[in-house]
C-alpha cells in the first residue's frame, strides 16, 4: 500500500483519531521506506493507543468493511493527503493538520488569493450584519478569499457576501461532503461545491459530531493568514479559533461592540488581550501588507 493510500485508509478507520493519524505520518516522514513493512499493531503503537483503542483499530483497519468505504472514497471523492504538492503549505504548517482532506470545487482556490479566515455567532444581530457589509466588500474586491465554516450566521452571511461581490470563498464543514449542516445552508453549500471550494476531513456519509465543529475551527485558523472575529458571546467556538489562529501566530482581529451585549463581549475580551480592533476595511488590508 503506497503512503497516500495508507492515510486515506487511516482517515476511514476508527479507534486512531486525528493525533493518532497525525503520529503515523510523522513517523513516514522519518522512516520513508517504512511503509512496505508496517502492520496494524505497529500503527496501533506508534499512535499511542491503549489496549481498547487499539483492537478497535485493528478490527476496523483490516476489515473487508474498511476495504469496501475505501474503494467508495476511491471511485467517489476528490481528496488530497498532506504529502501531496496542492495541500496547503500554511495549513501544513499549522497545529494538527490533517492528513487527508476531501473537497468539493475549485482547489486553486487556495492559492487564488490572501485567505482571509472570518467567524462569528450563529444569531449574529443586526450590528454584526451592518459591520460585515461595510468591512468585508473591499478585501473581497481586492482578491481576498473568504474562509468560513459554513454555519449559519455569520458564516453563512461572509460566504454570500463575498459571492455577492464577486469574489471567491471557501467552506470548511464538519460533516460529511455529502450531508449539509444546518440544512437551511444546503443551496448555498451546494452552490459552494460547484462554484467556489468546500473542504472536508470527514468520510462521505459521516452525520458529524459536536467535537468535529471544533476539530473543523483547526484548519480554518491553519489555513487562513487572518482571522476575523465579528461577533461572539464567550466561551463560544469563534474564540476556540482565535485562540488556535494565536497558537498558529495568525493576526487575528476583532469587531468591537458595546460593552453591555453578551454577543459582544468575545470580541471585547479578544481586544483587551491584544487583538486588533477593526472599524474599517483599511484596518483588514494593512494585515497582509
């Protein structure tokens, strides 16, 4: 089995997960002849996993049942590995990144134009619409691309925007590239895999789970050089971002609002730490100067 089909297998079998994965390509990576030699148990090993972890692994990675999911992926999905030239560099560099990504699209999108990484509440208020109309046309029109994660709010309002203005945007899901969440988002996310680009690290078929959201916020701070906050109560998944877009020293920036509004105090906080507040699109451009 060569190396790329070794991780997509990977990707498709349970009981490894995403660190696991992450430490069997890092162990390709110092041993390049060592995939002709590589059983189950050494994987199960090398990626750290205890006893119960592992038989499931071994079940699942030596199964006709994986072998059957494979060759689907094979026959229906477009994917790339982390070893492949048109896998993102930044994104590669970037904490955990994944070893496999499905996509639907336009892949030159990635290297199309400045990616710029916008986030924010699922229940955005009218404040929140108002500042994405005035900040976000201008870097759009000046060739940068929208990266979002296909949610509702104010993800789903930066990916139209930036279709609206003629731009380019690129969906991040947590879910399956056949499945949409939330459904409201489905001729938008369609439109997206036609059009635009919409990546994926989850196998066809795969209904998505509330870690996945999380894992999904990685690669939108790993592939973005920016990453704008527009709205966000605390504790909520647009900070999870901005803290990993800190841990991949990515600038992130901040919509401020009034001290007074629970959607606002994310963003407040995000400033105090020493976020860059924007008011302007000029305050966006000057970071990918």
């Amino acid at each position: 089995m060569d190396k790329r089909r070794l991780l997509l297998r990977l990707r498709l079998a349970k009981g490894i997960g995403i660190k696991g994965e992450t430490l069997i390509y890092q162990w390709l990576q110092a041993h390049p002849t060592g995939v002709k030699r590589l059983l189950p148990e050494d994987m199960a090993r090398i990626a750290n996993l205890n006893p119960t972890k592992a038989k499931q692994f071994y079940t699942s990675f030596t199964s006709q049942q994986l072998s059957d999911v494979l060759t689907r992926h094979l026959n229906e999905a477009n994917w790339l590995t982390i070893l492949d030239k048109h896998y993102p560099a930044q994104l590669k560099e970037s904490y955990l990144p994944p070893n496999v990504l499905f996509y639907q699209g336009n892949l030159a999108l990635l290297t199309a134009g400045k990616l710029l990484g916008v986030v924010g509440a699922r229940e955005p208020n009218q404040y929140a619409q108002t500042a994405m109309k005035r900040l976000l046309p201008q870097p759009i029109q000046q060739n940068h691309v929208i990266v979002s994660g296909l949610a509702k709010g104010v993800d789903a309002l930066s990916h139209r925007l930036a279709i609206h203005a003629g731009g380019h945007t690129i969906g991040v899901i947590g879910t399956g590239l056949n499945l949409t969440y939330p459904a409201q988002n489905r001729k938008l996310q369609a439109y997206m895999a036609a059009h635009e680009l919409v990546l994926i690290e989850y196998p066809i078929g795969d209904v998505g789970k509330p870690h996945h959201f999380v894992e999904r916020n990685r690669i939108i701070a790993g592939l973005t050089e920016t990453v704008l906050v527009v709205q966000a109560k605390q504790h909520s998944g647009s900070l999870i971002t901005a803290n990993l877009a800190i841990q991949n020293n990515r600038n992130v920036l901040a919509v401020p609002g009034r001290i007074d509004d629970p959607l606002s105090a994310g963003c407040n906080e995000l400033i105090l730490a020493g976020a860059k507040p924007v008011l302007t699109p000029q305050h966006i451009l000057e970071e990918f100067l």
